[in-house]
C-alpha cells in the first residue's frame, strides 16, 4: 500500500496536484516558483533608468531601484516580525503585492513614467496569474504526463492515427486538389492566415471543452466528491490530452498534403492553379525529377490540417467512433487516477 507522501508524488506527476488535500497556492505554488519571482523582481530594478539619460545617471538610477527594492522588503519582513533580509518560508499576499507594486513604483520614482509604471504593474500581475495556472493546475505535468504516455505507446498511437485519419481524409483530398483552394491560400494576406488560424483553434477549442463537465461528473462516479479546484484541474487533464491528440491528426495531415503535393503537382499544375511556379522553398533531387516544397503548398497543406484538426475536434465530441480511437485510453489511466484518489483519503484520514 502507498504511503500518502508516495500517492501525493503521483498526482503531481499525473498533472492532478489538486487531488492533494490541503494544497495550497501560497506554499504549494508561488513558493516553489519563488526564485524565478526573485530573479524577475531584481531585474526590474532597470525599471529605473530612462534611455534618453547618460549612462551615468542610467547606473545611479539602477542602483537606487535596487536599493528601493531591498529597503521595501526589508521593511515588510520586520512588519511580518521577520528579519529584515529573511527569505520567505511561503509566499503570500504581502509578498504578492510587492511583487506586483514596488517595481511599478520605480519608473514614477525615477523620471514619472507613469505609462511604464503601469505596464510593469500589469506584467507582474499577469505574469503571477501565469504562474497559478502553470504551477497551480500541473500544467506543465499535464503535458509531461499525456506526451510521456503517447510516447510509452508510440505503435499503438501510430494505429489509432491510421484509423484516424481515413475517416477525415476523404473531403480533404477533393479539396486539395481543386484550383480554387490553392488561389484563395496563395493569395490570402499573412496577417489574415494566422488570424484564421486563430478562428479554427478557438472554435476546436470551444468543442474539446462543451462536454468537459459532463465527462468530469461521470469520472468522479460514487468516489470522495470533489472541490470546484479539483473539477477543473481535471478537466484540465482531459482537455490538454484530447488538444494534442487533434494536433497528432492535424500534423499527420498536414504531412501526407505536403508529401502528396509535393510529389504530384508539377510546375505546370502550379502554373495552371495559381498563374505561376509559386515560391520554392526546397527542391530535393528524386528518381531523376526534382521534388519542389513551396511557399504555397504548405500554406494550402496547413490550411488543410487546421479543417481537419477542427473537424476531429467536432467529431470527437459528437461521433462514437471517434471517441473510442482516443479518449478511451486517457478515460480508463483517469479512473485508475480516481481509484487512487479514494485510497489516498482513506489513508490519509483512517
């Protein structure tokens, strides 16, 4: 029988830290991500210095926001009854707000830049927001643990993809090879590609999350009920599996478009479907012929796997086919996560 030490190592390698009873955001969170806080808290001390000064004054100002930083934690460590330089046994709210507020103090203190003063205040906060989530939620786990599993079953990963993408294939070969999709991609504005790449990722978004609830209601079954934190931590688990799963099927049809175009679109077709040879990126010498990689081909065979990552996306939430090609494995490791969890609170609690 595991120890509750050994369960509680288990759930932060499987992306759940939340399954940990009395986790917590000051101990558990900000400080195990203490010294990189630290780090970026000194190195705001530049927040002093102004480019239009002389490098002198730029030093001098350097210094004193240093020193301002110091003084300011000196002080709120004799305020907590700490020794002035002490180094915090957890980080809390007071902590939190110096970080967030002293080195916004030091662009109004050294010139009133209040703009800049207002951004390194917005930074810090966002950036303490990150690190909740990253740290709070196991995100990094979470992608250690799914990529660790899709990696430990690499064969059967590759058969499912095989099963997988047949089934979205069919609509998706039609188009590559029709003259209107290949001028429409040719031609579309950077900036508007990557904002329609934006489009598909936040609609396959949308759907990888809509049943989300559900699936974590029915895998907390008759175990120990959860708290809000711990709901959306797993939900977190199942989400992060099943987006890189989409993105295992966009990449493997991304790579057979780009193949296939590749080795069965001359120049000629190019000419005929665009009005020109388009921009050569590679051209790799093959049986006698040169295999030419355009600028255009990739666009249209990453055009081509965001539709079908968007269209596995839908289908994984609608079609039961799908559903067992996928999320049967990562449902079955969650319940033996969940079984794990009952124990650990009978351990810890009998």
């Amino acid at each position: 029988m595991p120890t509750v030490s050994e369960y509680e190592r288990q759930f932060r390698r499987a992306g759940l830290p939340a399954f940990i009873d009395d986790y917590s955001a000051s101990r558990d969170v900000f400080t195990r991500a203490a010294p990189l806080l630290t780090l970026i808290f000194l190195g705001e001390m530049l927040g002093a210095i102004d480019l239009d000064w002389a490098w002198y004054a730029n030093v001098a100002a350097a210094v004193g926001g240093l020193l301002v930083l110091i003084a300011a934690w000196a002080v709120a460590n004799v305020v907590r009854g700490r020794t002035p330089y002490a180094l915090p046994q957890d980080v809390g709210k007071v902590e939190l707000a110096l970080f967030v507020l002293v080195p916004a103090l030091l662009p109004l203190m050294f010139g009133g830049q209040w703009r800049s003063a207002l951004v390194t205040a917005g930074v810090n906060l966002a950036l303490l927001l990150i690190v909740y989530g990253v740290v709070g939620y196991g995100v990094l786990s979470i992608i250690r643990w799914t990529g660790i599993r899709l990696l430990g079953e690499l064969g059967a990963s590759a058969i499912r993809l095989a099963r997988a993408i047949p089934l979205i294939l069919g609509g998706a070969v039609i188009l590559f090879l029709t003259t209107e999709l290949w001028q429409v991609f040719a031609e579309i504005p950077l900036n508007h590609l990557l904002l329609l790449a934006g489009f598909f990722i936040a609609i396959g978004t949308v759907f990888l999350a809509a049943r989300l609830p559900g699936e974590v209601r029915r895998l907390e079954g008759d175990g120990p009920p959860l708290t809000h934190r711990q709901r959306i931590n797993v939900g977190l688990v199942l989400f992060v599996s099943q987006a890189l799963q989409v993105l295992l099927v966009s990449a493997g049809v991304g790579a057979f478009f780009v193949v296939l175009g590749a080795l069965a679109v001359s120049n000629e077709v190019r000419e005929a479907w665009i009005g020109g040879n388009g921009n050569v990126l590679l051209t790799v010498p093959l049986l006698g012929n040169d295999v030419e990689v355009t600028e255009e081909l990739l666009r249209v065979a990453g055009g081509l796997a965001a539709l079908s990552g968007l269209s596995y996306a839908v289908q994984m939430q609608t079609d039961d086919t799908y559903r067992r090609l996928f999320f049967d494995e990562v449902e079955r490791e969650m319940r033996a996560t969940f079984k794990a969890r009952a124990d650990y609170v009978r351990a810890r609690y009998s």
